[in-house]
C-alpha cells in the first residue's frame, strides 16, 4: 500500500509517493524514484510546539543523518547544514502573495544560537543565512525564506532558545 504526500517547498508543491518494498520505502519525488532505507532513529522528542527527532537513512546507498521538526502545519528537516521548511495540510493549497514562505525566521528545535548574521534595519535577499543554530551536536544555517528588510531580530549568540521561537522577522517589499 502506497501513500502520497504534498509538501510546499517555497513556491514549489513536491507531489511523494512512498511505497514499500523488500528492503526499505521506494520514494518517488515528482517522478523521480529513490530507495530510501532507514538506519535509526531517535526520538520523538517533544518540544514547546514541536516534536523533534534525529534520524540516519541511506538514500540509493548513501547515508544521511537528518533532524525533523514537526509542528501542526510545518515539517522542518535540518540535512547537510542547512534547514529545509515543508508546508504541510493547508499552508500547501493556500494561495499567498509569497507562495506560502513566511517572514518570520523562527528555531526549528531546540538548540542554541551560534551565530546572528543580520541587525536590525539590514536588507537581506531569499535564501540569505540570517541566523547559525547548534541543536543535537550539529550546526544549521537558517536563511531567509522571502526578501526584505530585517524588521526585528530576537536572537543573541551564546542563548538557548525553545523550538518555535522567533529569532528574525523580515517584512517583505511593499
């Protein structure tokens, strides 16, 4: 039995498909098909607003070491250093003026706060790192998911933050 999925990847709709098969899940990621096998696993963890959990997995033979964030309509997946936001449920039909990407940067676990890459004031582009997070012995940038003026920036290097927690707000151009 197959189960499909459609996560919001900033202004993309990624159609899933996951299988079973004899040694693990066949994904297939619009039209592309992987061999996902799962190595271990870790958690849940639960989080003010979230639950976190570490996950290894091979994909075509090489292995991957990720963290997950689920929270009610978002999954936040932490993979090679950078942090990958999915609007899952409702985020992925609904229309908006920024194909569902948000202004707000906010801790996609719990972690601590290694690095702020913006002030207050600062113009910063999509994709842009804003923000360094260390959770789970591993390090993630978080960028910019639209373009704007940094309107407000709530983390300070050295600090502890909850998952959820805002750390910048960017207003997009008028």
């Amino acid at each position: 039995m197959s189960t499909e999925l459609h996560l919001r990847l900033g202004t993309r709709v990624l159609q899933i498909r996951l299988a079973p098969d004899d040694n693990g899940i066949a994904a297939t990621v619009d039209g592309d098909t992987h061999r996902v096998s799962a190595l271990a696993r870790s958690g849940p963890a639960s989080a003010p607003g979230a639950s976190v959990e570490e996950l290894a997995f091979e994909v075509d033979g090489r292995p991957h070491r990720a963290l997950v964030a689920r929270t009610r309509d978002r999954l936040l997946v932490a993979l090679a250093g950078r942090v990958y936001t999915f609007e899952t449920g409702e985020a992925v039909t609904a229309s908006g003026d920024r194909g569902g990407r948000s202004g707000k940067v906010v801790a996609p676990m719990p972690g601590k706060v290694v690095a702020v890459m913006v002030a207050l004031g600062d113009t910063v582009e999509a994709g842009q790192p804003v923000i360094v997070l260390e959770a789970m012995k591993m390090e993630t940038t978080l960028v910019a998911e639209v373009p704007g003026r940094v309107t407000a920036v709530e983390a300070v290097a050295g600090t502890t933050v909850d998952a959820g927690a805002l750390l910048v707000a960017i207003a997009p151009p008028a």
